[in-house]
C-alpha cells in the first residue's frame, strides 16, 4: 500500500491482473457500431455502440450526452422498450440506426417557497443551499472511500481544469479513458447542484478498471482502501490527461509528480562508489513508529533507511544507508501515512492509532536536496518575511474565538514583484512550488482499527478558517481547530491522507 501505483496490477494477493483482462476483451471484442439517438427534438450521431457490453453502458453513454439519468430513459426497440439486461448482440442493431429516447433530465433543486424559513425547520437540501454547501456523493454500499476520495481531489481547481479539456467520452472500449471522462461528467454535476449525488457511472468504471474494489463478502460489497483508490485513479488520470499547453506532460505529471534523487551508501565499504538514482513521486509516504510525533519527522524516517544488498566490491551481501531528498516539489504535495499493517495472527489489517500532528502550513525546505532549498530560498525567505509582518499587524484574537486573518495582501502593502525572488528556472517550471512553503487544502481520514472497516470521510478548505466535511452525502462547516484534532490517538477520525498545494506569490 505504500508504493507509487503504476496502474499496471492490482495491488492486493490473488486480484487479477486488470491489463491481462483488457488485452483480452479486446481481442475478443466485436468492433463498435455507429448510431445515432434522438431526444427533445435534438438528434446525436456517431455514437460508439458495443454489442459486447450491456445496455446499462448504453444508456450511460445517452446519460453523458443528455443528462436524462438510466433509469428514466425508455429506449424504443423492436418488440417494446430497451432494458438494463436486453442483449444487445440479438437484436441485429445496424450501422446507423437511430434510437427513440424519452425522458427529462435532472433538475436543479427549486428555492424554498416560504418566505420565511427558520435554520431548525430547513431540510437538508434548504440548509445546504442556505449555506452555500458544496454537493456531497451519496454512499451506494461501502462506498465512502471513494467519495472521500473524489472530494479531496475535487479541491485542485487546476484537475478539474484538465479534466474539461479531456474530449473523450463513456465508449465501453478505453477502460481508462472510460474512468476520466466519468470523473469529469461527476464533477460537472457536483458543481451545478447542492443535493447529494449518486457517482454510479464513476463506481462503475472504476470497478471495470480494478476489480478489486468490486470484491463482495456474503453478497455485500465490502470495505475498501482510500489510499489504494486515491492512488490508483491518480494512474490513470496521468495517463489519459491531455498534455499541459506548451508541454509534453499531462496535470499530474507536472501538478501532483515531484523527483527524489536516492543515495545508496555502502556501510561496510565506505570506499565503495555511492550509487544515486532519480525518481517520480506522487505521494511521500509518513512512517509511524512508536517515536513519531509530528508528520515532518515522519516523513524524514522514510526518506532514510539501512537496506541489504549485494556489493559488487565485498562479493557479499551489506548493509547499505539509503538517503532520499526531494529534487522537485509538485504545487500539489500528497503525504499518506502509514496507518495499517498486517498481522498474520488474525489475519486482517490492523490500525496504528498513534497521534501524530500535521500543520496547516509545511515547510517541506528540509525534504529538499541542498540544491533545490538554495533555489527556493528567496522565495521562501520572502514568503516567511511577509507572513511574519502581517502576523505582527495582526490584532489578537479573543479568548474562544478564531482567528479571522486572511491571506491576502492588505490594501496598504506593496504589490511584489516576485521575480526577484523566485528561481528563473523554476519559474519555467509549469506546476512545480517555487518557494518550498504549503497549506493543507484537503484531508482525508478514517476511523475504525482496521482498514477493512470503519469509514472515510473528507476535509475540504473553503476559506480562512472554514472547511467543508463531506460525510457522504451529509456536508457541513467545520473550522481548522476540528480540523486539527484529526490527528489520531482516539477513535475519532484521524488523517489518512494529506494534500498540500503551494502557498500563491501575491
């Protein structure tokens, strides 16, 4: 659970290898037909039918065109209406043929009728428009790691900028590109909404992509891992995310992917030539050991480590010191701490319930290798001499009561110029944190003492001071000092995940 997921297995013993299975269907597949709907006077052509796949993939390709939700779609055919099971290889569908399709789309909900309206006599749906609440996902069965998850994500305003430019569509041949045109259809409703949503198309196809988070216990489906589900769509969506202008590389390679450059020193032969390597990082995993108190010390414990290996120079195997240090930093900086371990005794993944502290703004300048702090020192140091000055023009806060400072530049403060400061290489360098300093703009955490249980939920920061909780579909205001005491050592929620993004350069 700890490893950079590639996309490429399943990461759980005795899952099927999911390109296995794609390179299979494919080459057994029947090629898609092109047909055409029509529906509220408008006609659709050229849409890719597969015979092979079921109606329910059809209807969900008419779902992204129209919006007419599957189950209030009737799709004429010979002989009544299309249903969810109908097999479309026996109904001889032609090149070109045109489909009737009925049904009305989703509507917004309406404003309340009363005039007058009181906070405890609101609806979940009034109160949530009342407050401006953000949209919540609704749970479809042991689903909330999956909704805590697209939360999180949904905060990065840059992914759903990528997602939009993304021009494929729900086809039932590209699995991958199945997964990201779903994700962006959900964020798309999530932002014209304030009820809760049913992500079925998205559970959908990521259940086609990785089959094991459709594995079932007595019918039910069961529990899965966040991280394991965060770190897998990240997979895909680095693949089939359209290149960043002016580059080759798509969002999370430029966004979410730092470099580590890796020193291996061999203990028992100083004399012998260090190896040093370099690679891509989305996430920086946080040890937890009985001495780790805060999340940065965690963070450093993994970056160094004694390994065996064999040494060319002693014909032996030796004790080599592994040191790691970030040689890019990504605007967006995920942390995953390692909560769960497995005990062979019981059989089942336990919880380290240890509390350890995470801050709402990160320094990661210790993480960096000597060159890179050397690069992000003056944005950095400017950075820090801009907060300190506001922090001491700051009024004090009363007791009980939080902070309201803001971020932003006070009116009377000069505009700076910030290309004195920041690295002109780095400046090239789209989607990469110049200044090494972050805030926490998302966290997701779990309760429970085993991953195969519990539940998920979703941190989301709207503001100085204001998070939204997305509990499933029940979303809510909290403030950062509820935020803060999610950093375990209880049976509440604690953090699982973190997610970073670069303090702006105002």
């Amino acid at each position: 659970m700890d490893q950079i997921y590639s996309g490429e297995q399943t990461t759980r013993a005795g899952a099927v290898d999911h390109n296995v299975n794609l390179r299979y269907l494919v080459a057994h597949a029947m090629p898609p037909i092109k047909v055409s709907i029509k529906w509220s006077g408008k006609k659709y052509d050229d849409i890719e039918l597969s015979t092979d796949e079921s109606a329910l993939v059809f209807k969900t390709q008419i779902f992204t065109l129209t919006g007419v939700p599957p189950e209030r779609q009737k799709i004429l055919i010979k002989g009544g209406l299309l249903k969810d099971e109908t097999d479309l290889d026996k109904l001889g569908i032609k090149e070109g043929q045109i489909f009737m399709v009925m049904g009305t789309a989703g509507d917004l909900p309406k404003a309340p009728e009363k005039p007058i309206l009181f906070v405890e006599d609101m609806t979940d749906t009034q109160l949530a428009e009342a407050l401006q609440l953000p949209a919540g996902l609704q749970n479809l069965g042991n689903t909330c790691y999956m909704n805590s998850m697209l939360q999180c994500l949904r905060t990065i305003p840059e992914l759903q900028d990528s997602l939009n430019r993304y021009q494929g569509n729900i086809t039932g041949v590209d699995e991958g590109g199945n997964l990201t045109a779903s994700m962006r259809d959900l964020f798309k409703q999530l932002g014209k909404t304030t009820e809760g949503s049913q992500p079925l198309v998205f559970l959908q196809m990521l259940r086609r992509n990785f089959p094991q988070f459709a594995q079932t216990s007595q019918g039910i489906f069961t529990q899965q891992d966040a991280e394991e589900c965060w770190g897998e769509v990240v997979s895909v969506l680095k693949a089939k995310l359209p290149p960043l202008e002016g580059t080759q590389d798509g969002f999370v390679d430029k966004y979410m992917s730092g470099e580590i450059v890796t020193t291996l020193k061999c203990i028992e032969n100083p004399d012998e030539e260090p190896i040093i390597d370099r690679e891509l990082f989305t996430k920086l995993d946080c040890h937890i050991s009985i001495e780790t108190n805060h999340m940065q010390n965690g963070i450093l414990d993994t970056l160094k480590q004694e390994i065996q290996k064999n040494s060319p120079t002693l014909g032996r195997s030796a004790l080599y010191l592994k040191t790691s240090r970030v040689s890019r930093l990504p605007q967006y900086l995920t942390i995953h701490f390692i909560r769960f371990f497995w005990k062979p005794a019981e059989r089942v993944r336990a919880k380290i319930m240890r509390k350890v502290k995470f801050p709402l703004e990160f320094d990661a300048h210790q993480l960096c290798t000597p060159e890179l702090q050397q690069r992000t020192a003056k944005a950095r140091n400017k950075l820090q001499e801009i907060e300190n000055e506001r922090a001491n023009k700051r009024p004090a806060a009363a007791p009980g009561e939080a902070s309201t400072a803001t971020t932003d530049l006070d009116a009377s403060e000069t505009k700076v110029d910030w290309t004195q400061f920041v690295d002109p290489e780095l400046a090239k360098d789209i989607g990469a944190n110049v200044s090494a300093q972050y805030e926490l703009c998302a966290v997701l955490t779990h309760v429970g003492r085993s991953a195969d249980s519990g539940h998920y939920i979703g941190w989301a920061k709207r503001a100085d001071n204001e998070w939204i909780k997305y509990d499933d579909d029940k979303v809510s205001i909290v403030r950062e000092e509820d935020v803060q005491k999610l950093d375990g050592g209880g049976d509440w929620h604690m953090a699982y995940i973190c997610l970073y993004r670069a303090k702006k350069l105002e």
